[in-house]
C-alpha cells in the first residue's frame, strides 16, 4: 500500500514539476527515495482529481500519532480542529474547481491531545495528456511562528496602549500646568509693565521659553497618540502628518489621499498611521532626500498605503535585520491586520514602501467620531 502511494508521489512530482525528477524507481532507488520522504520533518501529501488523499507521508504519525494509511481518503480531515474541518474542506474544493494552488492554516490535533497548527499547501498536478490529476502538497507545523506572533501582538498592542497613557498624561497634566506658568508668567510681566531693564527683559524670554517648551509637548503628544486620527479619521490624520513633518523636518511630503470609503477600523487606521510615520522618520533619518510622497488609495477591495522617496536607499534583499526595529515593526504591524508589505529599496535608487490591506478588514465605520480637531 505504502510502495503504491510512493509511486503515486513520485508521479505526482515528476507532473507538478515538469521535470521527470525521478525518471526510474528501481528497488534501490525507490527505497532511498522512500526513505527520504519519510524522514522529511513536514508530511508529504498527494490527491486525486476528486480531492481524495491517494498519500500522505509518515511524519503524520509524529505529528498527529495517526496512521497515514488509515487517514486516507477523506479521513485525515478528523485530525483537524472542529471549527478547521468545513475551511479545509471547502479550501481543497475551491482548489479542485479552478485547478488552483490550495494554501491554508488549520489546526491539527497532537499525540497529547493539544492541537498544532500547521501551514498546508498544495499545487496541481497534471497527467502526461494534460488533464488534472490531482494535488501534491506539504503541511508544515507552523506552531512556534503562530505562538511569537501572538506575543508580538501582545507586545505592539501593549506599547499602543502605554503610548495612549503617556500622550494623555503629557497633554492632561504637564500641558495644563505649563499652560497654567504661561499665565502666570504673563501676570509677571504686566506687574513689571512700569519697570525698564534686564528683568522685564528675562521674563519675556521665559515665557518665549516656555511656550517653546509648551508647543513641544503637545507635539510629542500628538505623536504619541494623534487625536486628530481619533476624532477625524485617518486620511486628515495622514494629511496633517505629512503637512507637520514638512513644517518640521525640512523634508517636503506630498499627499494624495483618497477619501471616497467609510474610514477603515481603528486597528487599520492605528497601523497604517503608525507605518507612515515610521517610514516618514526613515525618510528624514536615513535617506537624505528633501522630498517624499504618501498616497493613500482606498478601493473596494483593499486599502493601499505608499511611502516613497528618491533618496539614497539600501539593499532591501537583505533579510538580515539592518537597523533598528522600524521595519520590522512595519511587518509585524501589517501581518496583525491581515495585509501585505512590500519593500523596494536599492543604493542610489530610492525607496518605495507600499502596504496593502484587505478592506475585509475595515468592519467599522466612523460611527460616534466627533467633528473636533486634534
Ligand atoms: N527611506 C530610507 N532611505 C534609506 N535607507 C533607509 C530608508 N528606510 C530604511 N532605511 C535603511 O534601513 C535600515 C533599517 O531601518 P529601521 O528598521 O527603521 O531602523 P532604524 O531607522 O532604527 O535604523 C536603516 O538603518 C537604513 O539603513
Ligand atoms: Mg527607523
């Protein structure tokens, strides 16, 4: 039985890739060839037209304790989670019908009962006539990845919440009571209104001072925690962004945003800010351009997010970390909301970050937004 589903494997390679990747499977071959799927530490699986499982190689039984051969047919589907039966199911169908690529994550039971979650992919396969024959796949347990995505989460959603606190700590009490010594600054000087000299001469220069010190803390608070994206949305929090960083950082930004859609939810929202902020930064810190774009596009199928400047960019084939934790905050910011990021850099010829979210994600509208400006 398992020598047959070997052979159907190996047809099954020899079709998917095109390529007779295993011309003749004499005894001895067969054997190594058996051996090396078997020893593979991700299972192997192939179908056939119909969607039933005609192989599924043993590191099954490692992973689930189940026997591969008994889970032929359509009977590995009971190793999966309750809730991941019906996805499964329907995402192998969907597969089968349009003779596309079958992807998905579902969640396997164990030996020790606890259920791992594992990354199942599978390609068409076509026979020597060119008629489907079937699919050849591999499932690969995915659980240390999903276990640190979910501490990431944890992490980017507390830092949000700390940066909440501490923007609103900013704004509510060291900006109230630098507002309060303005005043009293003021009185200062208009009880020395009378009085010539170096004294009235320094309280001005205080209360200059301290204005400066005032404006500064609302700006520090306001990037912390824009209101403005509370309150109005985020294309005018975009808008404002660029307008503030062209004010501030010497770097004209361009906008063109598109306001056509209701507002995405305020996890998009927070995360597309928070990537065009850090892009905006690397602009001014790294690329030494004095000018950058942001369009926002937002489509009926997905919300698009670009950041580009021509400055003078850097190898992003790297995979390497290169810096410091913005593009990898970027990253783990845009896999939370179920979204894509792309990054195109090279020396000397600019970078153009461009993010991509479903707009299945944008679930709430701009209900309860109060028109105020931040
Ligand atoms: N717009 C840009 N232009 C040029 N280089 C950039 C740009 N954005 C990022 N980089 C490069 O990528 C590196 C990593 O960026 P990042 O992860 O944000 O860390 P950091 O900004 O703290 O260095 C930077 O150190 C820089 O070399
Ligand atoms: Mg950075």
């Amino acid at each position: 039985m398992l020598r047959n589903g070997v052979h159907k494997l190996k047809d099954a390679l020899v079709f998917a890739t095109g390529r007779n990747v295993v011309p003749v499977l004499t005894p001895e071959s067969a054997s190594e060839f058996h051996a090396l799927v078997d020893s593979a530490p991700l299972v192997i699986w192939t179908t056939n037209p119909q969607g039933e499982c005609t192989f599924i190689s043993r590191f099954w039984k490692t992973l689930t304790g189940r026997d591969p051969e008994c889970d032929l047919g359509y009977r590995w589907c009971q190793a999966l989670h309750p809730e991941d039966q019906a996805r499964a199911a329907s995402d192998l169908t969907a597969a089968i019908q349009n003779r596309g690529v079958c992807v998905g994550e579902y969640r396997v039971r164990r030996v020790n009962r606890h259920y791992a979650w594992v990354l199942d992919r599978g390609v068409p396969y076509f026979d020597q006539h060119g008629e489907f024959a079937g699919h050849i796949g591999t499932c690969v347990d995915i659980s240390a990845r999903k276990t640190l995505d979910a501490k990431i989460d944890i992490l980017v959603l507390g830092m949000e919440a700390e940066r909440k606190r501490i923007a609103r700590e900013l704004h509510d009490d060291i900006g109230q009571k630098l507002a309060l010594l303005g005043v009293a600054l003021s009185e200062i000087e208009h009880l020395l209104k009378h009085e010539a000299g170096p004294i009235k001469k320094k309280v001005r220069q205080t209360r200059d001072l301290l204005g400066e010190i005032a404006s500064d803390t609302h700006l520090i608070s306001h990037n912390l925690h824009p209101a403005v994206l509370m309150h109005l949305g985020l294309l005018p929090a975009l808008r404002r962004l660029c307008n503030d960083f062209s004010a501030q950082k010497k770097v004209y930004v361009e906008f063109d945003g598109d306001s056509s859609y209701d507002d995405p939810s305020s996890e998009v929202s927070t995360a597309l800010f928070r990537i065009a902020q850090e892009c905006l930064s690397n602009v001014a810190k790294h690329s030494g351009a004095g000018a950058a774009k942001v369009v926002f596009r937002h489509g009926l199928d997905s919300i698009q997010l670009i950041i580009s400047d021509s400055g003078c960019g850097f190898d992003s084939s790297q995979t390497l970390p290169l810096g410091g934790l913005g593009l990898i905050s970027i990253r783990e910011r845009v896999r939370m909301v179920g979204g894509e990021v792309q990054i195109h850099s090279a020396p000397g010829e600019g970078t153009k970050i461009i993010v991509l979210v479903p707009s299945r994600m944008q679930f709430r509208k701009t209900a309860g937004r109060k028109a105020t400006a931040a």
